[in-house]
C-alpha cells in the first residue's frame, strides 16, 4: 500500500512559521479570467522563493493528456518545460511569512494527495487553508465583482453574501482538498471570483486583484495587487475601445446590467446568477459577444484564448468550488 507521504519530499527546513496560511492555485480546473492564475503570479512577483514542498509529478499527472513543452533548435532539442507542482514559502509586503501551493492540478490519486497535503498541514502547523479561483457568471464588466467564498466552517464566511443555493458541479482537487480538510478539523476556504461570461477566456486582471484582496482580509495577510492594478487599468480601456467598436456588443452588456440590476434589487433570486444555466437568454447575450471576441483576433488581451479555462467547454458555467 502507498503512503501518502511517498508523493511528496519536504525540499528545505521550513522558515520560521507560525501557524501560517497556505494559499491554494492550482492549474487545469475552471480558471475563468486566469483569476487563480494571475493571483498566484502576482504573489511570487518579485521573490526568490524557493520550493519547500515538491509533489511527484511522475506519478500524479498525466502527461498525455497535458504534454509538456520540449524547445526544438535546428538539430537538438534544447530545454524542457518540466511541470512543478510544489509548495513556496513567501512572506507578504509586511513581511509575514504564508505558504503557496501552485502547479497542475493532479490527475491522478487525489485522495492520496489530499491525505498528502492533510499531512503537511499538521507538519507545518498551517491555520487556514485558501483556495482561489474565477468562475464564468452571466454578468457584465461594468458591475462590481461578485466574489462566491465557501467553508469547512461557517463562521469563516460571515459577511459574505450567498450566491447558489446545492448544485451538483464536476469535481476538482482543490474542492476535495477543502471537503476532506474539514472532515479532519481543520479550517479551510476558497473563493470563486465572478467572471463575465464574454471575458472568461481572457485574462481579467481586476478578477485576480478581487481574489487577492479577499484572501489577504481572511488570511490576515498584506497582499501585493500593484501589478494587478495596473493591468486592470489596461483591460478596461481594451474593454472600453472594444465596445466603442460594436453598437450590438454595448447592447449586449446593457442587457446583463439590467438583469444584474434587477436581482441585486431584490426582485429577484441571487440563484439566478449562478449555475444550471437558469437564465438562457443571459447566456445567449453572453454566447453573442463571445463570437465577437473571437472575430478580434482571439480578444482584447493578446493572450492565448485557450490559455485560461480549459474546461470551461466541459462544465459550461462553472463550479464555485
């Protein structure tokens, strides 16, 4: 029988920690926006971390399904684009340390993983495990950002509004990270940040930006968003050129802040919002701008369409998991 603690070796002594929080972003899910993504990055921005942790990727992912990269140069190949899977350690802009857990969401073995994962949050005495991520919502841009946030325990997330009501959703390691967390005791939570549906394949810097503003009010943890900030402040004027090019797309975005208006009135259910597709009209407003984007040489960012989001096709609007 294989142990949990054969998928992983510990790198390094860990620093000096005190209790500390292990943020949660891992590729290959629902990642509408690169929200998940585009946090993580801007977390490691500017810090030499080295792993702490490392995941054995020759045993959890599969490599034909995700082919790594290998550089070809006239008569060799040159490097190799080796997937990681590791825990860093960081420290916030005040300087207190927090733990990363970035890579390919597994393919295989997640109960193992996850038991994997229970263990070193007892080892390092980790508090709060956090795990981020976007999700496409039939909602325009010109809204504030709706941020979905779930829990082992209720108290963690008090103040947050409640958007969905049970739905069966695919699964993902991250959730079952959090689900069996909880049944072990310990604390645990994630949030999906609210994407608009037209936006989901491209990178939506202000969508990663409201992630990490929420993980660092939980997490007690000063969190960099400069860079983001800036980003953000690019896409909307993209965004906004963009709409000035297309009378049916401002139409189309009118639509949804309607509807958006509407429920967030009170006239109607916050469910509505969310998943299952109750609102069709919503996502055929949403369908249209799409195909627009896709006539603008793959969106307003210049980024790979595909790049974020993969699974989107599979599982339409996604879980807030």
């Amino acid at each position: 029988m294989h142990e949990p603690e054969e998928l992983y070796q510990v790198e390094a002594d860990p620093p000096q920690l005190a209790e500390p929080v292990l943020v949660v972003a891992l590729d290959g899910f629902v990642d509408a926006g690169a929200a998940g993504r585009l946090a993580a990055a801007a977390l490691q921005e500017g810090q030499a971390a080295k792993p702490l942790v490392r995941f054995d990727v020759d045993v959890l992912i599969d490599y034909r399904s995700r082919r790594p990269g290998l550089r070809f140069e006239s008569d060799h190949w040159a490097d190799y684009s080796a997937p990681a899977l590791e825990i860093v350690a960081l420290t916030d802009t005040g300087g207190t340390p927090y733990l990363l857990l970035t890579g390919p969401e597994p393919d295989t073995q997640w109960e193992r993983f996850v038991a994997a994962l229970e263990q070193i949050v007892r080892r390092f005495g980790i508090r709060l495990v956090i795990g981020m991520m976007g999700i496409p919502m039939a909602v325009p841009h010109t809204r504030p950002i709706g941020v979905t946030a779930h829990a082992t325990r209720r108290e963690l997330t008090e103040g947050h509004e409640t958007w969905f009501t049970t739905a069966e959703v695919p699964g993902s390691a991250a959730a079952l990270l959090e689900y069996r967390l909880g049944q072990a005791g310990h604390a645990a939570m994630g949030f999906a940040v609210h994407v608009p549906h037209y936006l989901a394949r491209t990178e939506y810097p202000q969508a990663a930006r409201a992630l990490l503003d929420h993980v660092g009010i939980a997490a007690g943890l000063f969190l960099p968003t400069e860079s983001l900030t800036i980003a953000a402040e690019r896409a909307e004027a993209q965004i906004a050129a963009q709409m000035q090019a297309s009378e049916e797309v401002v139409h189309v975005v009118q639509a949804l802040e309607r509807q958006y208006d509407m429920i967030a009135s009170g006239r109607g259910k916050h469910s509505q919002l969310g998943l299952g597709g109750e609102l069709p009209s919503a996502e055929e407003l949403a369908a249209e701008v799409e195909r627009f984007l896709a006539d603008q040489n793959g969106g307003w960012t210049g980024g790979d369409p595909d790049a974020t989001g993969e699974d989107d096709e599979q599982g339409g609007p996604a879980s807030p998991s």
